[in-house]
C-alpha cells in the first residue's frame, strides 16, 4: 500500500508538468492566432499554403512552378465580381456571423444519405480555410477553421473578409485572385468584367482545376445562368 501511495505521489509532478506545459502551448497559440489575424486585417497575405502545395504538384508532375497573382483592393474589384461570388457561395454572407446553419444542415444530411459530398461552407469559412490552414478534410482542420473563421469575424470587416476571398481563392492552374482570373480568360482587369464574365469565373469555384471559363461545359454554362439569377435577385451589395 505504501509503495502505491508513493508511485501514485512520484506521478504528480510529472502530470503538472504536463499539464503546464499544454496550458503554455495553448496560450502562445491564442497570442500569435490573434496577432497573425489582426496583422492580416492590414497586411495582405502574401502566399498561402495552397499556393505551395500546388507548385510542389506541379514539379512532381515535372511542370515548372506558377503562381499567377495580383493583389488588387476592394474598391478596384468589379461588383459584378463580388455579386457573383456572393451569389453562388454565401448569399447570407452580409447577415451571418461566419456559419450558416441551415446550410451546415443540409450538407450533413445529404452527406448521411450517400450523396455528392457537401461542404456548406461559408464564404467567411473557404477565406479562413484558404489563408491560414492547408487543404483538406479532417476533423481538426475544420476545428481550426470554425476557430479562424471566429476570428476574423470579429476582427476583419466584411469588406476585408470578401477582399482577401476573391484576393487569394484558386480560379484555375496556378491562377489565384480575381484579377489574375480576368487577364488570364478576358485579357482585361477585373474591374471591367461583366456580369456573364464574373459569374462563369465563378461557375468555376468548386473545381477551378477541372473547369475553366476558357472552355466551359455544358453544365459550366448551366451554373453561370443561375449565379446570373441569383445575381438579378441578391441586388446590390450594401457594406
């Protein structure tokens, strides 16, 4: 009994230790989570890890490395291009608080039923995705998500949340942001794209290295008609 009593009193400080040490790594976490969003409140990100992944793809393919972008500010981006993307990805994006539930629900429930997975995530949601963690699907990664997502929702405007999305989301093979988008199919800047021209880059969101608006599909030009729809029906934009 003595001896257990002792083994038990020899653990303890070890435990402490332990459990100091994880208090530590969770604080510093916080500290430079925080820091790093309100940074990029003002700082443009100027890679992100997507953008190394693909390249690394594109060498082991034996390509040589693409990284076509330009930052462009909010302002200089068409509003044809922020109606679209609004109007296929997060048409709530002005109203929630970064989640949209109803959407979550519904993505859960067709991925129970054995259908095309869903991912029901806002735009809020794809920009934390996109500038702070790596591509994927695991459970961590989306408790990462919801925790940048949180963040950036408190610390970036809605204007700056849709500025860095159409900044840095992928539009095609080694094209990010919606200026580079535009002068690689429209030979043009985006503040001059159409309605028809914003809405099929768009179109293109979901799977920008299956689709391209320099050739669209048949069932392309399907969803460039109803982000055109949707469009006609979201109005204005009011920041």
């Amino acid at each position: 009994m003595a001896k257990t009593r002792s083994q038990q009193k020899s653990r303890h400080p070890f435990l402490k230790k332990i459990t100091n040490i994880a208090s530590k790594v969770l604080v510093y976490f916080l500290l430079v989570s925080i820091v790093w969003v309100i940074a990029l409140r003002f700082i443009n990100p100027p890679i992100t890890l997507l953008m190394v992944l693909r390249n690394i793809e594109r060498k082991s393919a034996g390509k040589s490395f693409k990284t076509e972008k330009k930052w462009v500010n909010f302002d200089e981006i068409s509003d044809n291009m922020k109606r679209a993307a609004v109007s296929a990805e997060d048409q709530l994006f002005l109203k929630h608080v970064g989640f949209d539930v109803n959407a979550i629900e519904k993505a859960i429930a067709s991925n129970a039923k054995g259908k095309k997975i869903k991912g029901g995530s806002t735009i809020s949601q794809q920009t934390a995705k996109n500038v702070f963690l790596w591509p994927g699907r695991s459970y961590i990664r989306k408790g990462f998500e919801a925790y940048f997502t949180l963040l950036i929702e408190i610390f970036w405007s809605k204007e700056r949340i849709l500025e860095v999305y159409l900044n840095v989301i992928e539009m095609g093979d080694g094209i990010y942001g919606a200026e580079a988008a535009s002068k690689a199919y429209y030979g043009k800047s985006c503040n001059t794209l159409t309605k028809s021209e914003a809405a099929l880059i768009v179109a293109c969101f979901p799977n920008p290295l299956r689709w391209t608006p320099a050739r669209p599909t048949a069932y392309i030009r399907h969803r460039q008609n109803l982000i055109m729809r949707n469009m006609r029906r979201l109005g204005p934009l009011d920041f």
